[in-house]
C-alpha cells in the first residue's frame, strides 16, 4: 500500500466519522468539479424538448414583488 492509498483511508475514515471533509481536500474538490462538468456540461447545451417549452410557456408569468429585488 503506498503513501497515497493510506492517505485516501485516513480520508474516508475522517468523512466517515465527522461528515465533514478536511480543508486539506482542495485537490479532491478541483478533481470532482471537473468529473461533473465531463459528465453534465454536454447534457446542459442539448435543447430545451418542445414539449417541457410549451409546458413551460403555458405557465403565467409571477407577479412581481418587493423580495425579489436584489
């Protein structure tokens, strides 16, 4: 088992106990974004389906109100 592995363990171990990931993780963070936008980035430039955009145009339109200003 080398180095890396048994770093991997003590990572689990410490996710596994506190539900909480270390600060130290930033190198697993940055691998994890770009696995995810591998898989969803090419699925979010297909187009809208016609049906879910007339389902979607059939709605009427919210009324504006004071909590949605910024």
């Amino acid at each position: 088992m080398t180095r890396r592995d048994e770093g991997a363990g003590e990572r689990k171990r410490a996710v596994a106990a506190t539900g909480r990931r270390r600060r130290g993780d930033a190198g697993y963070e940055r691998w994890l974004t770009e696995r995810l936008r591998e898989l969803y980035d090419p699925i979010l430039r297909e187009p809208i389906p016609d049906d879910l955009e007339r389902l979607l145009g059939s709605f009427e339109p919210r009324p504006k109100s004071g909590r949605d200003k910024p």
